[in-house]
C-alpha cells in the first residue's frame, strides 16, 4: 500500500552488506562503537593511561630534543604512587583509553596536568572536553584553575586559550622553557547579556573594540594554519557599515558584560524575509570555558525566533573547533556553502556552513514581518524596542 514501507529482508540486507553498503543496525552498531566516554579512572586504568602518556610525549620529546622528559621515562610504580593524589578522567572509545587528564585541588586552586591524547584522535575536540570535565569536578570548591605546558608548543597553549586560560608566568627551571596559564571560575550572576544600541557612545566603542579584535585573532590563526591573511581593515569598515542591519526589527547585536567590562559579542542579521545569519560570536579569551558562548547562543535563538524568523544560517572556520561542538549541540546541521556568505571564494575551503530551524511566536512572526514591510524611518520612532531577553 501506498505509504507503508515494507521491512527490509533479512537476505536482502546480507546482500547490501555484501556490497558495502551499511543498513542502519550496522549505522547504528558503528556509532555506538565511535561513541566517546568520559569517567574517572580506577587504579586498574594505570597502565593504559601511562602507556597512552608515553605514545601522547613522544613527538613532545622529538620537538624538543630531549627524550628524557619526565612523562617519557615515568616508570609504573612512579605514576601508580603518585597516581592517589589526583582525580584522573579517561576518555575510552571501545573500552580503549584514547585521552587522558588529571587534577588535584588545594586552598581553593585546581592544579591541572597532564593532558594527552592519542595522536590519531587529535583534533577532534577530546582535549577540551576532558578539560571542560576535569574544570567541572572541582566547580564546587576551586575558584581557579592552574596548569601549566611547553612555552614552544603553541598548540596546547592555543587549546587552553580557547578555554579561558592566560599566560601568568614563566619558567626555565625544568627540562623545557614553560609557561603557567590561569583561569578563574566566573559565577552565572556575574555576568549579564544587554541588547547592544548601536546609538550609544560606550555600546559603539564595546562593538567596535571587540569586533576588531575578533578580527584580529581569527586572522593570526588563519596565518599560522593556512597561510591565509584576510584584509582586516576592509571587512572592519564593511562592518560598520552594516552597523546599521543588527537593530530591530532586522537584526541584533548582544553584549556580555562582566562587572562594568564589556567581554564578548554576538549577533544576527536578516538574509531575507525568514532567515537570518548568526554572526561576531566571540568570547575574550581569559573568559572562556564559562559556557558564556551558550549562554550568547541560546539568548540569540530566543530572539530570532522572537523576530519571527523560521532559520538561522551561519559560517565559521574550520579551525573553531569549540565553536563548532557548541552549534551541532545546539541543533544547527552542517549544509553547503551559500551565497550570501562572507568569506571571498579564494577562502571558501577552510569555512565551515550551518544552518539550524526555529520556531517564531506566531504574533511576533506577524508582526516582525509587517515592520520589515516599512521603510527604516518610519519604524525608528514608533516606540517599538526589541524583545526583552
């Protein structure tokens, strides 16, 4: 019958099978069998972590020419004694330990240390998810976060920066020049979201302070990884030009403020009559870590949908890859890239293309629809403002 869907035979999918093709039991069995977990290690976990820890050092002891590294030559009964003090995650895959990170707490401080993780599953995001657990264990009783790593190994610095950390100081006491990186635990409270006045003398020198420094940071990744320098001065101008585009009924620009200091930003504007692209979504980087940038997301979701728009498109770079597990948390699906995309086409390789639906109120979608039906002049004085977010 038309509409009903009969069942796959069982001899039919041995043949499928056969052929390559995966039925969606097999899908499913192969994403329960990529599927990560998090938890705390046990004392049986020992080996596996060291053995992991030495394979995870290797290149570490290659880049620094020095295979005598304290984590390269530990030995069992080493680890196994010290291993007590701490509360040590594993992150497994198949009962197999692919990362590692451990911790202790002391007089209110979290002294975080030996992050690894297996070189084939680098990149992947497992290092700030351990991190963000470790962080999460001792959220009741630290109020900071101390570590410390390579002063050359630009890659974990850059993953610890992403997550909120600051260079604090400087070391040549060990085998290898360090630095020491900090974070303080930020309170709900002590942040707040405002709706940006683009009109506003102190809201324009936040927006524009924090867009080009935005800029900025993006641009030194896309070099150091790409070779890729964008024209920061031309897309800065462009921006505020487009100033304009971000207030209601069109679009809006959200500040986070931490005790009188403006410290993250994000928008959207309209593409058309039921889309809207998210843009700007940064976080400074010592306040990372807080889940501040779901915070943002979330209160931007709201008041698109609040806006009347049915779709949020948005485009980020490959690299953001704490930006990216935000979005596909928060619903958004990976699509092709599309027009109205900022990036030149020279740079479209290393962008990534979301888009995620939403659910406008029906009363706010009639009448976000009728204000973008009259001209911007007659609606700057009606005495409209923008939802209450």
């Amino acid at each position: 019958m038309k509409g009903i869907r009969a069942a796959t035979p069982p001899f039919v999918k041995r043949w499928l099978q056969c052929l390559g093709h995966k039925t969606k039991d097999a899908r499913e069995n192969q994403n329960r069998k990529n599927r990560m977990q998090i938890e705390i290690a046990t004392r049986n976990d020992v080996q596996g972590i060291l053995e992991l820890q030495k394979i995870a050092f290797h290149q570490r002891g290659l880049d620094y020419n020095n295979m005598n590294l304290k984590p390269l030559i530990e030995t069992l009964a080493e680890y196994t004694q010290t291993f007590q003090k701490y509360v040590c995650l594993k992150a497994t895959i198949e009962g197999i330990i692919i990362g590692s990170v451990r911790a202790y707490e002391s007089s209110e401080t979290c002294y975080i240390s030996r992050l690894i993780v297996h070189p084939e599953y680098q990149g992947r995001g497992i290092g700030s998810k351990l991190m963000l657990k470790i962080e999460k264990h001792f959220r009741n009783t630290a109020k900071r976060y101390v570590l410390f790593t390579g002063e050359t190994n630009q890659k974990s610095v850059s993953i610890y920066k992403n997550l909120g950390y600051c260079i604090f100081s400087r070391s040549d006491d060990y085998e290898v020049p360090i630095v020491y990186l900090e974070k303080n635990r930020l309170e709900a409270n002590d942040v707040s979201i405002c709706i940006a006045d683009v009109n506003r003398e102190v809201h324009q020198l936040a927006i524009k302070e924090l867009v080009k420094e935005y800029f900025n940071w993006g641009n030194g990744i896309s070099i150091a990884k790409y070779g890729y320098d964008f024209d920061i001065e031309t897309m800065y101008e462009d921006f505020l030009n487009e100033l304009p585009m971000y207030t209601y009924p069109d679009g809006i620009l959200n500040l986070l403020e931490h005790r009188g200091k403006f410290i993250g930003i994000g928008g959207f504007k309209r593409i058309d009559e039921n889309t809207c692209e998210l843009k700007r979504m940064y976080i400074r980087e010592n306040y990372r870590g807080n889940n501040l940038g779901e915070r943002l997301l979330r209160n931007l979701l709201n008041a698109a949908e609040e806006y009347g728009y049915r779709e949020m498109r948005l485009e980020s770079a490959k690299f953001m890859i704490n930006a990216h597990a935000l979005y596909l948390s928060n619903g958004f699906k990976e699509i092709e890239i599309y027009q109205e995309v900022e990036s030149p086409e020279q740079y479209q390789s290393i962008i990534y293309c979301m888009k995620r639906q939403l659910k406008p109120s029906r009363k706010k979608d009639e009448d976000a629809r009728e204000e973008r039906r009259v001209p911007q002049a007659q609606t700057a004085n009606s005495g409209k403002l923008p939802c209450q977010l």
